[in-house]
C-alpha cells in the first residue's frame, strides 16, 4: 500500500456503497459505467490500496475522468469527498508512474513555461485556424468549436499598459489574468479592467503572469504546482488587492494553494496571508458600488452559469447573480441546474473529449431551455466549453463573462 | 509463430460484442471490480457486463447464455440492500442502464410505458412538468432504475399511505431463460384475468426473467401536502403517536421515525439543528386535494401528538422549512458512517399494533450483543430498518452482528411480522427466509421458479438454491 493511500484509507472505508452519488455524478449518468461514478472510483481506488487491482489503464482512466466538480459531495450522506480522494489518487499515481500520456504531462509542463505557451496560441490563432477552416469536418475538434474558439496572437497583457491609472483611485489592485484569458479570452480581460477602472479601482496588470498551478496540481503533480505558488506568490504578493476573473484561478489561488502547502510551516503563513487578498471579479466589484454607474437602454434575457470552482470550491453564487441584475433592463431567468458541470473540468475536456462533451450537451439545453439570449458565466473554461456545446445545437446564444455583461453597460 | 489460443473467454466477449456492440460491452479486472459489490458487504466477479440496448439484444444474449451455460444477473444501479445483484460463477452482468426511453405518457389513462433503466427520480421529474408523479419513492430514487425498483419491490416513505411498486405496475415485458419475450398484465387496468403474473414478476429480483418494458401507473400530484416534525424524549413516545394517529382515522402519507443514534449521526453529517438529546423524531406528513381538509387533520395530529408530552412540535409553513424536516430523513442511512465504517442493515416488519414492542426488542438486542443499533422506521406500515453498525475488519464483532441479524429477524417473526418488508430477500436474507416460510410454500416458490426458468439461468442461488 502506497503512503498516500494509506493515509486515506479510513476515508475511503467510510464509503457505504448507498449509490447515492449516481444522480450527482456527472460522469456516470453519461452511460451508466459504474467504474465512472464516485462510489465506483471510492471502491476502486481502495482496492488499489488493499492490492486487489493494478494502477493500469483502466485505473488511470478512472481517476483521470473525474470532473472533480465536487457535486458528489453534496449528496453524499456519508460525508465521503470523493474529489479529494480522487485527487490524492491522481497524486499517488504520479509518483509511481508520473503523469500520462505524454501530451498530457506536456500540456502540463507548457503551462508553465509563457514563452511555449504563447508559441502554441499563436500558431493556432496564425496557422492552425487557418488550416482547419479549409479541412471540412474541421469545425468542432474533440467537442471544442475551432472557428469561434478565441485566441489571440498578441497577449493580453502586451496590449494593455502595467498601471492602468484613474484619477483619485478607491483602490489599487493587481490583476491576475490567467492563461486562458491572457491568449484566448483576451476581451474579456479588457472587461475586467475596464469595470474595474470604472469602479474607480487603479488596475496593475504585472508583465510577469505565471500559470496559478491548478492544472499540475489536479494531476497530481504538487511539485511543479508549489513551484508555480511561488512565483504567483513573488510576483503578486506584494499588492493589497489581487484580482481574478477566472473561477479556477481564483481557487487555486485561495484555496487549493493553502492545502498544496499544509506540510510547509515556513512557508504557510506567506501562503495564507496571501490567499487572504485574492478576490474572484464578482466577489469584488459587488463591494464596489458600481450598479448607479450601469447604464442599458436595450432590454436582454440573461442566465448565469456556475463555474464548479466558484459554487462549490470558493461557495460564490450570489455575487454575480446580483451583479447581473444590478443591470438596467436585464431580465435575469435562472436556467435549470445552474449549478452542474458544464463537462469543460480541465483537461477532461481534452482527454475525454466524448463524456465532456454529452456532459455540455445537457448544459447547454438547459441554457436554451431558459429562454436566456445571453449565458454569462466566471470562467474562461467553462466559456469555451459552452459556447462550443451551444453552437453543436445549432444556437445563437453568445457566452460571455460577467465582466463583458457589466463593461457593456458602462459608458466610454 | 506461436498462434494465441482463444480462450472461453474471449469466446464469450466476442459473441456479446457481435449482439450488443463494442461500446455496450465491458470487461476488463478494474471495471469487473466496480460490478462486483452493491449496497451490501458482499462481493463476487462476473465475466463480463454487457449492457442490451432493446428486448431483442436482451433475447439474443439470453439465448447465447442458454447455448453456453453462462448465469445471467440482471443489474440496475445496484443500489440494493440484500445482495440481490452481486455475482455469481460464471455470469455475466445484465445491466438495464442503457434502455431508458420514456416510449409514452398517456395523462388520460394515467399510464406511463417506460423501460427499465430509467431512473426513478427522472420519471418523477419529467412526470412533474404535467403535474403528475409515480407515487413510490425508496430512499435511493435518485440513483435505482425502475427495473432495480421492480425487482426489489421496492417500498419508500410514502408507502403507508399509497403503497409499494407492485401497487403500480399494470403490465410488463421480459424475457425468459428459453429466450421468448412476454407480456404480462395490462396496460390500462389494475388487473387483467386469471394469474396475476405481473405481481409474481414484482418483487421476484430477476429470478424469472429479464424485465424490458413496464406499463407503470402515474397519478396527479396532490394538490396539498401538510409536513409535520415531533421530537420525544423516549422512543415509546414516538411510538404511541404513531398508533395514536392511525387510530384517529388518520392515513398519513408519510409517518417516518428515527432514534437518537440516528439523531446524532444525521446532525453530524447536515449541522441543520436537531436536537441531540432526543429519543426519537417523527416526521408526519399529510397530503389532499385541498388545504381545508388537511387543516383539520393536522388539527387532530397536533391534539394526538401533544397527548405524548413532546419535547418539540413543529408545523412547516415554507417549502424551505418542509425540506429542513425531510433533511435529517434523507442523509440517515448513510450517515452512520460518521460513527462506524460499516453497517448492516435490517428490513423488519411488524403489525402495527406491535410497533413499540419491537422498539423494545431492538434497544434489547442492542444490549445482549453489545452492538450499537439505530432505529430508522417507516412507522407507518411497521417497517424497521435497524442499522447495526460495527468495523467489517473487526472478525469477532462481524460475528455478533450476524448473530444480532439473526435475532431481530427472529423477534420480527415472533410478533407476527416479516423479515423483509422491502429490500427483498438476495444473497443476505437468503438463509433466513427459511424461517419465515413452511416447507411447502418454499416448495411452492420452487415451482414458480422452475414454471418460468426451468434451466436455473437467470440470477440463480438468489433466494434460494434450486
């Protein structure tokens, strides 16, 4: 039995077989595999650990599918996490096999270093959008929608200046772009900033975006993950206020960073004290009093939805709701299980591509269903995956963020 | 070259693939593992799952069985309490998750044809839009199949008053061992002439056949429902208010009962409040076509609950207050594992009238084995699940569970009741069904069995051996 397992163990024995999780799971109400629902990774990964199974393909594909959407855990009367175990799983394969395929693990390492990652934006936005326009049956790769998928050849942060200044500034505060919005999602930066200076908030935007570490660490890959912490941590740890758009991001930055150094105590304090000063977008600008600056003089239906890491990691559903509604002339309707997983989690959506993507099928019928012409949501990811669900259902309604939603109703 | 030998295995995997196709086939020591185990302890290893997408892919892999000798054990969501689809040598798992078309929902005949493995849980939600419902709701409606629930018979909360699922099943289509489809029953009516093989088939845990279609009846919600919450200091307590409440002319449509264990463990799991030095909690609901006549049963409920000196009586007014009651009820089995790793639970049933001697007898067979027991009851219907918790590791103590297993059901039997209301009998209860029965009518039920499946392929050493 590996360390970590065992250190679970009595966790994953706390697991009565009730089922209970099937209706939450995602993954499983796809088709009904017992060995992709959460009972069925809390029973495997324990007979892991009690030597009944190897740690094979099969294996990986169990822990490696999780959506880590934590739904599971809220219906679990038992009190079992199952996307806590399935990530110590994930870590515990990684230090035996490391990290599989090879794409994966560099993905993974790319994201850490800017200069490939923005060598890969910027071949797909050149080069490789180019290509795939011209090859018929090229529109959704792998569930993603390639002609609107959004990429920019020149990142965000090149095409704003360091301080963006305002006169008698409220507050100052850093933000903390994320790589998908920093080279995909590059409007919606521009949003963030341009609510943000509205709000009276004098933004600094650091050269220097390191990757938050999320992606290495689902994956079990702590080390590379503490690594990119630190360089977030020196870059941005010296401003009052740090900002995030992106749920992910946000999450990591407040939570998960404070667990990934749990066994650190030299280290903790700086983390904790960190991760105090982040703030998700919504999470700030609804204590900035902006909603008298909000201007619309065309009415629209919008619907909001949850990003996993904000309603279930971070708990934040109310504050962009209120901002949404804060607008003039927005009906806000409620969609059908705003909360569920749009199927994007990461690199699921890359590596099971066919689960993630009946997963945003039922997303974006729900979207639909709510007779919303916008869908605004906190997460480029999910952004990406919705608007590619939307579209395979031959709809209209444009995703945006809430930051885009609030910046158009706001005047130059 | 050596040329590999095809192995009997291989053989088997490879006609299921030509049947069901590859994506409705799984083999392989992770994904067996996942089908080997349900809500109880026990284990097994089938061959194969195979997943049959329509009756005639269920008739062709039967007849495949049948030609090869291999055992089928049908499965849903496997969300059983009695072993009823754990493994057995050389099967193959029949699981129904695949075929989950709603094919019709006729509001003026109240029927709904579904097949098997539509959830409980979508039909209600999908039923909902019209303003209708399937009454039977076990605790794990968001997870089993219609087909797990017809097989089990399965019973819920609300069974006292409109009771289980053989209650709504007009008609059904399955498939026997010889590979012939049937229908059984009607479409439209409660009842068709001569045998009523359709009530045979409910409850019969896929021994008789694969089921692949139901005709089920669907009803309009009603229009008022009234919830109710009682904590006592004793569970005896409890109990009187339950017979008292029947005795008024009252039939709730729900009268659930936990103890102060199950208290505790609830509050654990949810934080909502409830309060720890209570002997027992009632939750009693009332439903109608109108307020008005629930207002003077709630009324009588209030006077009848009162008389047993309560320490807290509570009428919901809001949905969000009506949830909060249900809360507790909702994570109470599972949240035993706060306290112990595993538990055993028991499906007793006793006459009514004999509600607070079994409370009695389980708070006694809690102290002769020295086992912690909490008492969860449909109160309304006599249905007890005692939750007997423990540690599977711990040898010596799994022992005494099985022997305090062994009493409660002796107990049961003792005060007139039954040892299953509503799980159904399995792998678990098999030994003790024995007790229950004569000699002869367990001759009897070999005979049903042998009518519909003479060759002993369809989930066979359940309930009994041939």
């Amino acid at each position: 039995m590996g360390d970590i397992l065992a250190e679970i163990y009595e966790k994953l024995n706390t697991c009565g077989r009730c089922g209970f999780c099937h209706g939450a799971c995602k993954t499983y109400k796809k088709d009904g595999a017992e060995f992709f629902v959460a009972r069925g990774r809390v029973q495997l990964i324990k007979a892991l650990a009690d030597g009944k199974i190897e740690d094979d393909h099969d294996y990986e594909n169990v822990i490696n599918s999780c959506l880590l959407c934590g739904e599971c855990a809220i219906a679990c009367p038992s009190g079992v996490k199952t996307h806590e175990l399935v990530l110590a799983a994930r870590r515990d394969y990684k230090l035996k096999k490391g990290i599989r395929p090879f794409l994966k693990s560099l993905i993974l390492s790319s994201m850490t270093k800017p200069g490939r990652l923005k060598f890969v934006f910027n071949f797909f936005d050149g080069f490789g959008k180019n290509a795939m326009r011209r090859l018929d049956g090229m529109q959704f790769f792998r569930g993603i929608d390639m002609y609107t998928m959004p990429s920019s050849n020149n990142p965000f942060v090149a095409q704003v200046p360091e301080v963006v200044s305002v006169s008698a500034p409220k507050k100052r505060v850093a933000f903390f772009v994320g790589c998908f919005m920093n080279y995909a999602f590059v409007s919606s930066a521009h949003s963030v900033v341009k609510v943000l200076t509205k709000a009276g908030c004098e933004v600094t935007v650091p050269r220097d975006q390191p990757c938050c570490g999320l992606p290495q660490y689902v994956y079990g890959d702590f080390e590379a993950a503490r690594a990119q912490a630190k360089k977030v941590i020196a870059t941005f740890g010296k401003y009052d206020t740090v900002v995030t758009a992106c749920g992910s991001c946000a999450s990591m930055l407040k939570k998960e960073m404070v667990e990934l150094f749990h066994d650190d105590p030299s280290y903790l304090p700086t983390v904790k004290a960190f991760a105090a000063k982040v703030f998700e977008f919504s999470e700030l600008v609804s204590t900035l009093g902006i909603e008298d600056k909000l201007h619309s003089d065309s009415p629209q239906i919008v619907t909001y939805h949850d990003p996993c890491h904000l309603v279930r990691y971070l708990k934040v559903t109310d504050e962009p709701r209120k901002l949404l509604k804060s607008v003039p002339r927005l009906q806000y309707n409620e969609m059908f299980e705003a909360n569920r997983c749009c199927g994007a989690a990461g690199l699921v959506m890359a590596f099971y591509q066919e689960l993630s993507t009946k997963i945003t099928a039922d997303k974006a019928a729900n979207i639909i269903g709510s007779g919303a012409e916008t869908v605004a949501t906190s997460c480029p990811a999910c952004m990406l995956k919705i608007n590619s669900g939307l579209k395979l259902k031959g709809s209209k309604v444009p995703v945006k963020h809430v930051a885009d939603v609030l910046a158009e109703a706001l005047r130059d | 070259m050596a040329v590999a030998q095809k192995t009997d295995q291989d053989t088997l995997v490879e006609a299921l693939i030509n049947i069901a196709g590859e994506q409705d086939v799984v083999t392989g020591r992770v994904a067996m593992y996942a089908y080997g185990y349900d809500a109880t302890l026990l284990f097994g290893v089938p061959r194969a799952v195979v997943f049959p997408e329509s009756t005639q892919e269920v008739v062709d892999i039967v007849n495949y069985c049948r030609a090869t000798g291999v055992n089928i054990v049908p499965r849903g969501a496997g969300t059983n309490e009695s072993g009823g689809t754990i493994p057995v040598d050389n099967c193959i798992i029949m699981n129904c998750c695949r075929m989950k078309k709603v094919l019709e929902v006729d509001l003026d005949n109240y029927v709904a044809i579904i097949e098997p493995g539509v959830v409980n849980y979508d039909i209600q939600e999908m039923l909902a839009k019209y303003g209708y419902y399937y009454p039977p709701d076990p605790a794990s409606y968001k997870a089993s199949t219609m087909g797990g629930n017809v097989g089990e018979c399965s019973g819920g909360p609300k069974c006292f008053k409109y009771g289980v699922t053989r209650d709504y099943i007009y008609g059904m289509e399955f498939v026997t061992s010889d590979g012939k489809v049937r229908w059984v029953g009607g479409r439209d009516f409660c009842s068709e002439p001569f045998y009523d093989l359709t009530r045979i088939m409910c409850g019969s845990e896929g021994t008789l056949g694969y089921m692949t279609k139901f005709a089920i009846r669907i009803e309009p919600i009603p229009a008022a429902k009234r919830t109710m919450l009682a904590f006592y200091n004793e569970p005896v307590d409890a109990a009187q208010s339950v017979a008292d409440i029947v005795a008024a002319g009252i039939v709730p449509t729900t009268l659930e009962m936990m103890d102060n264990l199950i208290i505790n463990t609830a509050e654990d799991a949810t934080g909502a409040g409830l309060p720890r030095d209570a002997g027992a909690m009632l939750i009693i609901e009332v439903d109608g076509p109108a307020y008005g006549d629930l207002d003077d049963q709630v009324k009588t409920i209030t006077e009848v609950v009162k008389k047993a000196k309560p320490k807290q009586f509570k009428i919901a007014t809001t949905a969000a207050e009506v949830d909060a009651c249900w809360l507790a009820r909702r994570v109470a089995i599972g949240s035993v594992a706060h306290r112990a790793p595993s538990y055993s639970m028991q499906d007793i049933t006793v006459p009514r009238s004999k509600f607070p001697q079994a409370v009695a007898g389980i708070v006694q067979t809690s102290k002769d084995y020295d086992l912690d027991i909490g008492i969860l009851a449909h109160a309304g219907d006599g249905n007890f699940h005692p939750l007997v918790l423990f540690d599977q590791r711990n040898k010596e103590q799994s022992e005494r569970v099985h022997k305090a297993e062994a009493a409660l059901v002796k107990m049961a039997l003792d005060l007139g009741g039954t040892m299953s209301g509503e799980h159904g009998v399995g792998l678990l209860k098999k030994p003790l069904l024995p007790n229950e029965y004569e000699p002869v009518t367990m001759g009897a039920f070999r005979n049903i069995k042998r009518a519909f499946d003479p060759i002993n392929r369809m989930n066979p050493t359940k309930i009994f051996d041939l």
